[in-house]
C-alpha cells in the first residue's frame, strides 16, 4: 500500500468504499471505528503520532485526507515528513474557525448526535443528495447516530485549535489541495488560502459540497491519480 487514506470527523474508514484510489491503505482515527479509544490524545499533532504508530507497515505514504482527515494530513505532515512523500488535502482549512468549533462542541454535548444531525447533513451535503436521500446520505447519518457524542465533541475542541498557517512554508513534498464549489464548511475561497500557502502547491476545484469524495468519487479519485503521476514525473 502506498497511499493513505484519513477520513472526515465521524465517519471511519469505510468512507473510503466507493472511491475507486488504488494500492490505498484506509485507516480509523482514533475513536472512530476500529481506532481506539481518544485515550490522551488532545491536539491535531498527538492524532497524527497515533496515526503513525497504527500504521501496520511504516514507509512513506502519500497522504490523502479529508475535512478531518485533511487537517490530521498537515500535521502529519509537518511533524513527520520523511513518512509523507506526498499530501492530498481536501475540503480544509488552513486555520479554523475557532469559536464555531467551539460551539459544535457545545452542541453535541447538550444535544447529542441525533440532535446535531440534520444541521450537519445539511452543511456536509448538497441539497439535491439530501432531498433524494441518496445512500451515501442514509449511511453518513446511520454513522453518525452511532457516535459517542463525547468523542465527536472532544474532536470539536481538538479542531478548534488547528491552525498551521504560519507553517506551511515547511511542507516541501508536493501537495494538491482540492475544494469543493458547493462546499458551506470550507469554502473555495479558504481552500485556496491554505493552497497559496504552500509552496509549490497545486489547486483543484471540484463540483461538489464537503462531502467531496462521496457525491464526487470517481473526479476526486481522478485527482489522486493526477496528484501521484506528477510526483512520480
């Protein structure tokens, strides 16, 4: 396997289902799935250490991440970059959006999943996925009504500290940073922020909303592809 696959705050691993990535290792971040309980983990950095001490085979990947798994990529990245050749980054930011994480959290604790879910479809989704409730809706909701929303919270407040813009000068392997047009989370606008931060870097903007790699699996594996033949040339 030499490319690596981190998935969206939530979800788990077989997010990655439908997304036609070849040679891919998908994995569960830590309280998600088969990760592992959040343990002491409180920052981006401490979930990108777990990520490398899960990793069943330790060589360098290229990374590909979304929302989360985006973020979780970066700091990878800059605290490991001899076991990252190379970074996909997708639908996130450079620096959050502190105090709206913050309120997440709030929101999840007092609400729970049931209560916080249909604002989340409605911001991860685009409308037309919703009102046909296609099955990449009805699974991403079954998933997350599954979540412990201490964990779901505790990863709000981890988020609401992420912010690598001073940084990101550091990351010299090649990075593609892909955007979503319909995307309410991330906007285009700040994708490319984080895209103009980096050296080097090469931006795409798909036709899609946050959930980029499940209502638009076959462009964004495209771009994968794309992303790895220019590191290879």
């Amino acid at each position: 396997m030499t490319t690596l696959l981190l998935h969206p705050i939530g979800l788990d691993r077989s997010t990655w289902d439908g997304v036609p990535i070849e040679d891919a290792l998908a994995i569960d971040l830590p309280g998600h799935g088969d990760g592992g309980p959040l343990g002491r983990i409180s920052t981006l950095d401490d979930v990108a250490d777990a990520v490398l001490d899960s990793l069943p085979e330790l060589q360098p990947f290229d990374v590909v991440g979304v929302s989360l798994g985006g973020m979780t990529a970066l700091h990878l990245a800059l605290r490991h970059p001899d076991w990252v050749r190379s970074l996909v980054v997708a639908c996130a930011p450079a620096a959050t959006p502190t105090e709206a994480l913050l309120g997440r959290a709030a929101d999840t604790e007092r609400a729970g999943m049931a209560g916080t879910i249909e604002v989340t479809i409605e911001r991860w989704f685009s409308p037309a996925a919703i009102a046909a409730d296609t099955g990449i809706v009805r699974t991403t909701r079954e998933r997350l009504l599954a979540d412990d929303p201490a964990t779901v919270a505790r990863y709000w407040r981890i988020l609401a500290e992420h912010d690598v813009r001073g940084r990101l000068r550091e990351l010299t392997m090649p990075v593609t940073v892909i955007a979503g047009a319909g995307d309410l989370s991330v906007p285009p606008a700040v994708a490319r922020e984080l895209a103009d931060g980096v050296p080097g870097a090469h931006y795409v903007e798909l036709d899609g909303p946050h959930m980029l790699h499940l209502e638009a699996p076959e462009a964004f594996a495209t771009v994968v592809h794309e992303h790895v033949a220019r590191r290879d040339d």
